[in-house]
C-alpha cells in the first residue's frame, strides 16, 4: 500500500520561515512523510538528525533542474543519500526544453542522461508534469508523449500530478492504467471551477474523484500519494491537517 506524504511547496511560506518546526507540525498532524522542495541551507546531517527524531521519512525531493546537471548532481545525491531519500524529482524543464517539439525531444536526452546516473548510484529518477506537457504540438503529440515515448522506462519514472492532468482535460485514470508500474507518485490535490477558472482545494471539497485515483494507485502498486495545494481559503498550515485527516478517513473506509 502506498504510503502518505506532503509537497513541502504547500507550505512554503512556512517553511521558509521555520523550516524543521514546520516538518515537526506536520509530523504530529500524521504525515508519514515529506517531499521537499528545497532545504533552506540545512546540513544534510541535521535534517537527518531532525527527521529521525520526529518520525518522518522522505517522500523523494524536487530539485531544481540546475541541480541535476554534472558535478552538482553529484552533489545533489550526496545530499539525498545522506538525508534517507532515494527518489530524485525533476519538477519541471527550463523553458528552452519546452518550447516546442524539438525542445522536448531534447529534454528527453537530458532526462535519460539525469536519469542513468541517478540509477548507476541507487537513486530512482522521476519527472512530475504540470499542465503544459499536455498541450498539443500541433501534429496530436504532446510533449507527455514525447518525454515517456523517449526515455528509458528503467532510468525515468513518472510521478504524476492528478491535477494538472485533470486541468488539462486528461483522465489521470487512463495515464496510470497506461503506464503502470512506471508511475511512482501521485499528486493528489483537489480541484474547484469558480467563475470559470480552476484552482486546487482541499481534498474532498472539490470535483476530483479522489477515491477512484487512490484505487488505480494501488493497482498500479504506487509507492507515494503526495498532498499538494497551491490555493488557499485559509492557513496553509490548517489545509495541510484537513488534507491528511481527510486522507486518513478515505484509506480507512476502504
């Protein structure tokens, strides 16, 4: 069964003021674990330290795209390997490798490159989408399409954010039943449509089926289901202890 965890984005604010106080609040809320989003010049034997101490696990870590380049990928596994993670992020390409077709079949290059060294030191390599890669590049490719179509399906693993899925008018269900064993995060986040505009929410307040995506998850053998939101009525603090209450209700009615 897959395991918990929150994107440390959704509480950014926080972090960046508190970092490891903020990591100990979302322990006692009942993450099992976290995702980074940066370490805020925190030793990598500190936040081990920190990390044990509060009963938290990492979640994989999303690492700027200029971290995942010669020596500082080195550097960057140094860091992971020391702080207990061994899934490596790419959370989305510069604009040059975006730009159009040509730019995404670069990527792809790029990406088997990260993703080979990220394996030869034990790592597991994988990219998270947001809602660009699904528009169409003018001959019915995506560049989603061109990303997994190119690389090794041993040296680059999805993790897939349900919401930009979904923003963009694609089935996350179909993607994960597509690729399977592939996929080795969800990001799940709920989705509202206020005066025609889509924003994320708390899970359940919002349209996604929540339920069903943990279900295709789990057949698909999903290792992290990764709360993340980005909009907020409230305190992200308090968003984050609903999500994982609400998460925690779900898994134990199933």
């Amino acid at each position: 069964m897959g395991k918990i965890a929150i994107q440390l984005y959704s509480v950014r604010e926080e972090t960046s003021k508190d970092f490891l106080g903020t990591l100990e609040k979302l322990a006692n809320m009942g993450y099992q674990a976290v995702q980074f989003a940066g370490f805020f010049n925190t030793s990598a034997t500190e936040l081990k330290s920190f990390m044990d101490r509060v009963g938290l696990s990492a979640a994989g870590s999303h690492m700027p795209f200029e971290t995942l380049t010669g020596n500082q990928l080195i550097d960057s596994l140094d860091y992971n390997r020391t702080i207990g993670n061994d899934l490596i992020i790419c959370p989305i390409l510069p604009e040059e490798y975006r730009k159009d077709e040509a730019a995404y079949y670069r990527a792809a290059e790029q990406l088997n490159e990260i993703g080979r060294v990220c394996y030869e030191n034990g790592f597991t390599f994988a990219y998270h989408n947001h809602d660009i890669e699904f528009e169409d590049l003018g001959n019915g490719k995506t560049g989603f399409d061109i990303l997994f179509e190119e690389t090794d399906q041993q040296l680059v693993k999805i993790e897939l954010d349900c919401y930009w899925a979904s923003y963009s008018a694609i089935d996350p269900n179909q993607i994960i039943s597509a690729y399977q064993d592939r996929i080795v995060s969800l990001h799940m986040k709920d989705m509202v449509i206020i005066n025609g505009k889509k924003r994320s929410i708390e899970l359940g307040k919002g349209i996604l089926d929540i339920a069903t995506l943990r279900e295709a998850g789990e057949a698909a053998g999903v290792s992290w289901y990764v709360i993340e939101q980005e909009h907020f009525d409230g305190a992200p603090l308090e968003a984050a202890k609903e999500n994982v209450t609400k998460w925690s209700d779900l898994v134990s009615s199933t």
